[in-house]
C-alpha cells in the first residue's frame, strides 16, 4: 500500500504572518553569505534524534521516526520536501526555500511552531507514557465508526481487491474463537461449521435442508486457491462490518448462543466474515494514522532543527558583524593588535564551532559579548 500526504500543511494564510517579524528576520537572512546558508540549512541525525528523545515520550514514536528517517536515507524518496535527507544522512532543505526569506521564516516560525502542540495533543498512556498508535494493547480492535468509510474512500481500486480476498483459514480462526466465545452447544457449533464448509466449497449446497443462497450472493468462493472473494461494493462492505459492530461495541454479552437451522448458521458465518473484515480495516486505519503521524513529527523535527542552526549561524554573523564595527575599530586603534582582544575574539571563533556551546547559544554568547566589551575596555585604557 503506498500512502500519499496532501500539501495542505504548508499552504499557509498571510494572516498567520506576523510582517514586522517577517521584516527582521529578512534582514538576518540578507546578511548570510550563500556559502553560510547553505551549512547552516545542513544538521545530522543525531541533531534530529536528539530532539527527538528530549520531546518525544512515547518509545513507539521515537522508533518509528527513526525507522522512517533510515528509511529515507536508504531510498532518497524525496517524502519531506521541502526538506530532503541525503545519503549520508544529512537533512536539508530545497534551495529554492532557503534563499526566499518569506518562505524560510513560515516555514520556521508558522509551520516548524507546531511541533510541541503537535507533540502535546497526542494522547498518552499515564502509566508507560505511550500513544494510543504505539499502546500495547493496540492488537485489540475498537469501534471504528466512520472511519472505515475513509479509509475505504482513499483506497485504489487495488487496495480495495487486496483487503476483501479472504484466506479460508484466517476466516475459520475467526470463527472458532466466535464460537468459543459465545458457547455454542456442540450441535449448533457443527451448523456454523457446516454452512462455513459450504462457503468455501467443501460441502455440497444442495444436501442442506434450509439452506438459503441469497445470504451467500456477493461472496465467491476459489476452493483450490483456499480463499474467498467478497463483493467490493460499499453497500456491502458496510452491511458485513455492521453486523460485526456490536461485538466491538459491547452490544454482545458472552452468552450461550445457537443456530438451530443452516440458514441462522450461515448468519453467524456472515458475522464472522464482517468481524474479518473489521478487524483488518481497523489494522490498515491504525498502520495509516501511525505513518501519519510518524510522517509529521519527522517533518516538524527536521524543521525545528534547521531552524535552530540557522539561528546559531545568524547569531555568529550578528557578533561578527559587531566586532567589525568601524567606531570599534577607530576606538581600538591602534590597540587593534591587543592581545586581550584578540583572545576573546579567538575564543570566541572557537566557541561556535563547539558543539557543547550550541545547547544554549544564548547565556554563552552574552557571556562572551561582555568578555569583549571589558577587554575592550582593557584595551583603550591601556593605550
């Protein structure tokens, strides 16, 4: 099954712009050498899978983004763009993003701020601190109301083909935990069984007294092949899986049940035949929402870690910037030489490349701008 994300997300209103801010933030991008925007839109896994860890509770999550960046790196399916990761697992974005400034800052700060809220609204276990997706009792199917009709919808042609052919064997382990369930006496649970057997083609028809065909039209059986083809109509589809509903719902006790004639037989057959069916449309439903999930958070990770290095970078050019002042220059001559100032302003170059110093850029860039400002002092003072 291949699954297609629409580009709903990025399509974004002007009114979510904020333009003042839009404003300064184009101008910290015009003072970015191409060459320094360029690594500054490159970070690693690691970066990514950092983040991850620290925001992410749910393990499930955490392996899933992990698997699908891997994934990535190993196909070049180009799934995020605008970002893209490459075969060395370095996550980028398109040039023709990060050179227009309009669209690198809401893709940062309008698309990329949904990433805690986004993170947030996923409901968690209190107990393991895993989502719904990931919980370990997902195996177990719940009312899925509406939602096969969606998923049913968005499905070729193929898919829809592929999810009604149903193995024989699969159905009759159905069966027997229906039977199992509800304890049929062993006369009525030899009826079920019977009109299964007929069903799949085993068992002549015609040697069934009550045996009612109509409740079989829509169903084809390929004896040799051992599996059934049922009818693709959504009419149909929705009359199996509403009789399976109320077993998923509660509205069926564990209570002694019979079928006293082949035709109540067949009905329990046709029950079991939606439970099937159900409980694989709930699997793809789940399989579906957890990509997408997957798939987001992945997005909005990769954005809030490019536009952190983008920030780290700006911020270097911004002191860079400042050190090349002309009133400090005029102020510094001819101490421009000064060893203290020259210290800072080389430990400071040092700084930035620190990996340690890029967890908070902030605290150690002030630090270090008050170092020079005394330095500066120092120097002018001496001279």
């Amino acid at each position: 099954m291949v699954m297609e994300f629409s580009d709903s997300m990025l399509t974004l209103d002007k009114q979510q712009i904020d333009n003042l801010q839009l404003k300064k933030f184009a101008q910290r991008h015009s003072m970015l050498k191409e060459h320094d925007l360029s690594i500054a839109m490159m970070v690693t896994s690691r970066e990514v899978f950092n983040t991850l860890s620290q925001l992410v509770p749910c393990v499930g999550c955490r392996r899933s983004v992990e698997r699908l960046f891997t994934q990535l790196v190993e196909s070049g399916n180009p799934a995020l763009d605008p970002l893209s990761i490459g075969a060395k697992g370095i996550l980028t974005l398109s040039h023709s993003c990060m050179s227009d400034a309009a669209k690198l800052y809401t893709l940062f700060y309008v698309c990329g701020a949904k990433l805690s809220g986004m993170i947030e609204a996923i409901p968690k276990s209190k107990k393991n601190k895993r989502c719904q997706l990931h919980s370990l009792d997902t195996h177990k199917p719940k009312p899925l109301g509406g939602n096969w009709m969606d998923i049913w919808e968005v499905m070729s042609q193929e898919c829809r083909d592929e999810v009604v052919l149903i193995d024989s064997n699969f159905l009759l382990e159905t069966l027997e935990n229906y039977l199992r369930k509800h304890r049929f006496c062993t006369d009525c649970k030899n009826k079920v069984l019977r009109a299964y057997n007929i069903l799949i083609g085993d068992l002549d028809c015609s040697t069934e007294k009550g045996y009612c065909a109509a409740l079989y039209e829509g169903l084809r059986c390929c004896p040799h092949e051992r599996h059934i083809h049922v009818c693709c109509e959504t009419d149909f589809i929705a009359h199996l899986l509403g009789r399976a509903e109320p077993e998923f719902a509660g509205g069926y006790e564990r209570r002694e049940r019979h079928a006293k004639t082949i035709d109540i037989a067949q009905e329990e057959v046709l029950t079991c035949l939606g439970i099937h069916l159900y409980e694989r449309l709930h699997r793809i439903w789940q399989k579906l929402r957890a990509e997408e999930q997957t798939w987001q958070m992945l997005f909005y990770l990769g954005v809030d870690a490019l536009r952190k290095s983008f920030e780290i970078i700006s911020v270097r050019e911004d002191k860079m910037t400042y050190l090349r002042r002309p009133d400090l220059s005029t102020d510094l001559t001819p101490a421009s030489a000064h060893p203290a100032v020259a210290k800072v302003a080389d430990a400071y170059a040092k700084a930035v490349d620190c990996q340690d110093n890029l967890k908070s850029p902030c605290s150690w860039l002030q630090n270090l701008a008050e170092s020079l400002e005394i330095s500066r002092g120092a120097a002018v003072s001496g001279f």
